[in-house]
C-alpha cells in the first residue's frame, strides 16, 4: 500500500498520511460495493510486499482498475 500511498501524495501534492487517509476510504468506498469475490481482492492488490510495493498480482493496480470499469460498462 505504501507505494499507492506514495503515489497519491505526489499526484495529488497532499502528505503521505493524507494520501493514506484517501487510499483507505476509497478502499472502503470499493470493497462496500464490489461483490465479494472482487471485493476481497481490493486487500490483495493494497498489501504490502515488505519491500514498500504492492503485492497482488505484481501491483498490477491499473489492470484492476480498467477489469472494475468493465464492469460497470466501461472500456
């Protein structure tokens, strides 16, 4: 989670505890919609490798992102 984290603070010019703040509520946000199977996924692609890294599927975080705009209809 910690290179999402970073990532937040530096696009959105905001600190790194601002930008976790953001990262957990739209986590929040997406695991109280997303069915089940997806939304346990959410945690996998946030968990932190030990190395500052995510760790699901390679931290492959926009390929989850575009597979979840697919599903609401969106290329």
């Amino acid at each position: 989670m910690d290179k999402v984290v970073k990532m937040v603070a530096e696009r959105a010019g905001i600190s790194e505890s601002q930008a976790r703040t953001a990262v957990n509520t739209v986590a929040s946000f997406l695991k109280d919609r997303l069915p089940a199977g997806i939304a346990g996924q959410v945690d996998n692609y946030l968990k932190d490798d030990g190395a500052g890294g995510s760790a699901g599927a390679g931290g492959d975080l926009g390929g989850m992102a575009g597979k979840i705009g697919g599903m609401f209809g969106k290329k």
